[in-house]
C-alpha cells in the first residue's frame, strides 16, 4: 500500500512538473511587459477608435503579427478596413422651466443631424427610479427603436456623469444608416411641463480598421479557431491629478497582449490541423463595430470556436489561477479546456455576473448568435473594479503574473480545438 502511494506521488509531481515546464515555454514575463508598455503607453494616447492615436495601434499589433510571421487575412494587409459615419456632436443643451441644465446631468444619444424637442412633441417619456435595476433599464432603453426622452433619479447621477465620458463624445454608425432614434436621459426627480431638448451632429465617413492574422491549418484549414480581443479604448478624458489619458491597460490591452503572446505560441508549435485566426477588433467601446464586421464577413459554419479574452490583469472574485468564460453552459468549450488542464491548478467558470448579460456585450456576441462556440474569457471584478474606464487603468495596477497564467491556461487548454481532436457543441443560434 506504502508503495502505491508513493508511486501515485511520483506519478502526480511529475504530471505537474511537465506542465511547469510546458507553461515555461508559452510566453514570458518581459514579452508580456513590452507589449503591455507599448499598447497602454501614454505615446497611444488611450487608442480611441476615431483617433490617429487607434491607427498607431493598429499599426503598432500589426508589426507584432508580422515579427511572429502570420499570414495577413485581408488582401495581403493585416488591417481589415471598413467605412463607418463618425457622428460628432456640435452643440447639446436641455433647459427645464427656462433653466440650462448641467452637462453632467443630461446624456444624449442619437445621430440625427438636427433634434429639437419640447413639451409639444408628444415623445414618450419613462423613468428609472431608485429601487430600479439601472443597468438593465438603461440598456434596454438605449436598445429600443424608439424616440424616448428618460428621467433619472438623481441617485443615479454619478451613472450619467460616468456616461457621458463615454458615449457622450463622437459616436459611429454603418454608413448605410443615416439617422436613428434618440435617447434623453435626464437626473430629475420629474421632467416638469416645460422643457427644451436640442443637438446638433456632423455626420462624415471614417475608415477604421480591425487587425488580423493567421495561421494556415495543416490538415483541416477549412476549419476556423478565433482568438480575439479588442485594442480601442476611450481616449483622452477629463484629468485627473494631472493625468487625462485613459490608457487601458486592462481593457484591453492585456486581453490584445494574450492574442500576440498566442499567436507566438502556436507559431512556434506549429502544429495546429486547423486555421488559428488572430484578430484585434477595433470600435469595441462605442457598439462593438470591429468585430460585427468581421463576423458579418466570415462563414460562421467554419468557424468552431471563438476565445474572445477581455480583461485579464487581476485576480477574478475565484483567486489566483482562474478566467471565467461568459455563457459557460452554453456550449462545452470551457468544459473541454478544463479538461487538458488536468494536472494543473488552474480553474476555468462560469460567468458569475449573469445579470450583467456579458454573454451578448462584447466581441464573441454576433459569431455566438449564429451559433458558434464564442465566449468571452476574463477575470474583471466589473461590480469592484474603481479603474474601469478611468485614466487610473495602467500597467501599475495590474498583476502580470495573472496575465500570464490566464495566456498559459487558455494555450494548453485549447490545445485539443487546435490539434483538430475536440470539437465543442455549437450555441444554441438567436432566432432573426
């Protein structure tokens, strides 16, 4: 019995040593450091998608795929370009009885030309109240078709203040599209009788650019494995201590860091049977356009999987050593990784923030809705993270070590979707 036990020890330490010394060769602490300091470097000033500063992004992960030695995917350029209308607000205001309301307590979006509403107009009014789920109203009414003016309770204030950071600066459309329903979001106890609503827009066409690169497969080249993040951020904000440049260190530039230390990777191997797609989308913030054009102009059939990596420089809310993959039970791509992670202390889970809907809120959500094996793989505490989309979201507060055991745990755990001997069930498609 004594011997037996040994035996197993020997047998265990050693599965585990091998594993150490697979990790070893993935991906290292200074390559993970320098690409981080260039994507999240003050030089790329927050890497907005309407931006110069997103183009030397681009320019900049677009070096890294051609030092690795990827093919380039579109017309022998690594750049995926696509014309959208950018939609510049030229003027906003919101006066309640005569009085001009704060910037920071209105938010606006629409891509109308020229808006002018009042008391008159007869638009739907609707409210968020404080006992009310803010992010899931919000969303729900940003996403409906109609003209829609909301009321905020004021102790959601610091929401709209944060918003309009966010959407409140130039915004895109497809350039097929050329005015839409608008959006008004008011911090009032109750809109009184008396209100006028104004905007003003330019509307102008703007080529952006998703970056991609691959690797032909060796037996199985028609069939498609995506590992994808997005490398826009929100750019420059209101300073802070001095600081206005949101670099994105989190989000995400390490999730852009994991794709390039991948594609090394399985260059290096090279030996996947089927084709590994690289791609950093671009326009993720502002409603995910990058990555709708890509997965709009690739066959879905082909594609089997799709390893979105969103936010991976700390610690999730499981500890050290673990991702969590959105829409988990929705096909058995996590269960099938965690399997070739036999050995290993790493933990693959289920999304644990499942009233946020992060399923359908980032980059794997048009492959996933025709059906593909598309998830998100991340760490981010959302409901703690302070330096979410702040200028406090740098390299200083992020832990390499986790980024570089979640790039370790996703590269052998695919290694079965790689090699061609796993297949994961396909995501039940959303009806049109």
């Amino acid at each position: 019995m004594k011997k037996s036990i040994i035996i197993s020890i020997i047998i265990l330490l050693s599965m585990e040593s091998v594993f150490a010394q697979q990790k070893e060769s993935i991906v290292s602490i200074p390559f993970i450091e320098r690409v981080l300091n260039g994507l999240a470097s003050d030089e790329m000033r927050g890497r907005h998608a309407f931006t110069a500063d997103a183009e030397k992004a681009a320019d900049y992960i677009a070096h890294e795929f051609q030092d690795i030695g990827l093919k380039p995917f579109t017309d022998n350029s690594y750049k995926q370009n696509f014309i959208m209308n950018k939609v510049s607000r030229i003027h906003e205001s919101i006066l309640l009885n005569k009085k001009a309301l704060s910037k920071e307590d209105f938010l606006i979006i629409g891509n109308k030309k020229d808006l002018s509403w009042n008391q008159t107009s007869a638009i739907k009014i609707s409210r968020i109240g404080k006992s009310d789920d803010f992010a899931k109203k919000f969303r729900s009414f940003v996403n409906s078709n109609e003209d829609i003016i909301v009321e905020i309770d004021p102790v959601f204030a610091s929401y709209i203040t944060r918003f309009n950071k966010i959407y409140g600066k130039d915004n895109v459309i497809p350039n097929r599209v050329e005015e839409g329903p608008s959006k008004v979001f008011i911090v009032c106890e109750s809109l009184p009788k008396n209100y006028q609503i104004h905007y003003q827009s330019s509307i102008t066409p703007f080529t952006l650019s998703n970056v991609i690169g691959y690797i032909p497969g060796k037996t199985k080249p028609h069939e498609y494995v995506i590992f994808s993040g997005h490398y826009d951020h929100i750019g420059i904000l209101e300073a802070v201590d001095q600081d206005s440049i949101a670099n994105g260190a989190d989000d995400d530039a390490s999730g852009i860091t994991a794709v390039i230390s991948l594609a090394k990777y399985y260059k290096n191997q090279n030996n996947n049977a089927r084709t590994l797609i690289f791609a950093a989308f671009t326009a993720e913030e502002v409603g995910m356009y990058g990555s709708k054009y890509f997965s709009n102009n690739i066959n879905a059939d082909c594609v089997i999987a799709m390893i979105n990596i969103e936010m991976i420089g700390k610690d999730s809310k499981f500890g050290p050593n673990t991702l969590y993959i959105t829409g988990y039970d929705r096909s058995d791509l996590g269960a099938l990784m965690q399997k070739n992670l036999k050995g290993s202390t790493f933990t693959f889970h289920a999304d644990p923030y499942k009233v946020q809907n992060l399923f359908y809120r980032s980059d794997n959500a048009v492959l996933a809705a025709l059906g593909v094996p598309a998830h998100t793989f991340s760490t981010s505490q959302i409901d703690k993270d302070n330096y979410y989309h702040t200028v406090k979201d740098e390299i200083s507060t992020l832990n390499i070590e986790n980024i570089k055991s979640s790039i370790e745990a996703i590269a052998i755990g695919a290694k079965g979707i790689v090699d061609g001997s796993q297949t994961p069930s396909r995501v039940e498609k959303l009806q049109d």
